[in-house]
C-alpha cells in the first residue's frame, strides 16, 4: 500500500474532479478554473479560492503511477494530466 501525504491526497482528488493544466508558477489546475463564490452565507456571497497542485506533488503522484500525462507527443511538464484507475481505487480505500 502507498503511504500519501495530506497534500499528495489533496492533489489527486483534484484530479479526480478533471484533467490538470499546467499554469504560471509551477502550479497546476483544472483548464478554465476561476474564483467560486459560495452561496451559503446569509449576508453576502464570499470567493472560493482556486484549488491548485505543485508540480512538485503532481511528479511524486506520477512516480507512483496516480496520475499520467494524457499527451505523449509534448514532455510531461507541458501537458495535461489525468487520474489513473491506480489512483481512484487508491481514493476509494482512503475514504
């Protein structure tokens, strides 16, 4: 069994909600990600931070074959990345 960091686990539920693309800053994160607003305040609607990944965490998930780069023509760095079924049957045991 894979022992994963709180933010290695962070990270691949990221990815389980869609494919990650790289950013600026050596983040990443889904392809049209913006500020949320939740509507659960009584008063006034306050902003949901856009939820991102390292690149440092997202090569630790692909040394353990979590996730996999989805085009193999560009160098891993440059494309999207998507969860394997490895990682969502990982998700699953954690639950």
């Amino acid at each position: 069994m894979i022992e994963l960091t709180p933010t290695q686990i962070r990270g691949l539920k990221l990815a389980k909600d869609g494919d990650v693309h790289p950013q600026g800053g050596k983040r990443w994160t889904h392809l049209n990600a913006q500020v949320t607003y939740a509507k659960q305040d009584r008063f006034k609607e306050r902003p949901q931070k856009i939820k991102f990944l390292t690149t440092a965490t997202l090569n630790e998930l692909r040394d353990h074959s979590l996730v996999k780069a989805l085009d193999t023509d560009v160098p891993p760095e440059e494309s999207a990345h998507g969860i394997t079924m490895a990682g969502k049957m990982l998700l699953l045991k954690i639950k």
